[in-house]
C-alpha cells in the first residue's frame, strides 16, 4: 500500500530491517525519481525496543504537525532553524 502512495521524487523508507532479512515484490513500475530505502538503522528488535519506548511515553520525540497544502511554509521554517525536531505532514 505504502508503495502505491508514492508520488513522482518521493522516497519510501522502510525501517527496522537492519541486521536481518527482508523479502519483497518490487511493487510494480515506481513514478518518476521515486526511491526505496532500506536504511541500516538497527536491528527489528532495536525498532521494537523505541517504539515501546515511544509508546510509554519515556521517549519524546518534538514534531510540528502541518497540512500537506503548508508543506512551502513548513519547509521555509525547516532551512530557517525555526523547528525543534520534525516537521510532519499530514493530509488535509
């Protein structure tokens, strides 16, 4: 599904694959630049181990939500330093 989202010079990242296998079917023709990243970032376990952290609240990571239409805004406030953390877009 996440591969169907891709729009042309998007990137799809899959984490948690690091440190063992994963199989997959190339999800068909990709769009124009599209990219799919499997970073080295740790093992499935250490994925694990963040996300119940996150989930318990004892890890907080800063984001600022902004609509997809405000992606030029959040971007700007992104080069200019104005942001802790991330910048998430979400659809409006």
């Amino acid at each position: 599904m996440s591969a169907r989202s891709l729009r042309a010079d998007g990137e799809l990242v899959v984490v948690g694959s690091g440190g063992g296998r994963l199989s997959v079917r190339k999800p068909g023709p990709l769009p124009q630049g599209g990219l799919i990243s499997l970073p080295f970032w740790g093992t499935r376990r250490e994925l694990t181990e963040v996300i119940s952290l996150g989930r318990s609240g004892a890890l907080r990571v800063e984001a600022e939500r902004f609509p997809l239409s405000a992606a030029h805004e959040a971007l700007a406030r992104l080069r200019a330093g104005q942001l802790k953390g991330r910048a998430v877009l979400v659809p409006d």
